[in-house]
C-alpha cells in the first residue's frame, strides 16, 4: 500500500498542476507516484480478488477455473 506522505504528494501536485503549472521534474516525479499507486492498487485488488469464492444459488462452487488456478499458484509460492 502507498505511503499517506506519498498520497499527500500526489494530491499536492495535481493542485498545484491545475493552478500554476509543474516543472519538467514535478511532472516526471508525478507520472511515477501515479504509477506507483495504480501498481499498488492493482496488487490489493488481486489480493481482494483471491480471496472470493463464488455460489450460485443452490450451493454450488462456481469460481471461475482462472481464479482458482490463480489461487493455487499462490499456495505453491
């Protein structure tokens, strides 16, 4: 998960982008914070996701056949 000091980062660039403009290095350090979020939120939504068990309504396990292998290639590792 992203740092708060890092979201404060972010938020502050884009105020600052949308009121007087960035530099040349504050755009390049904000497309890589940007990334770095989207990477981090990716990886807890994959988690997230992994953990879900799908039932119809009769009971039946109807987990797709992607997210079962993927969650059995995370018991090996």
């Amino acid at each position: 998960m992203l740092s708060e000091g890092k979201i404060e980062r972010i938020n502050a660039l884009a105020n600052k982008s949308k009121k007087e403009g960035l530099t040349d290095k504050e755009r390049e350090e904000q497309k890589n914070l940007r990334e770095e979020y989207l990477q981090s939120l990716r990886s807890s939504f994959r988690n997230q996701l992994k953990s879900v068990k799908v039932v119809d309504p009769e009971g039946t396990d109807v987990t797709p056949e992607k997210l079962k292998q993927e969650k059995e290639n995370d018991k090996k590792h």
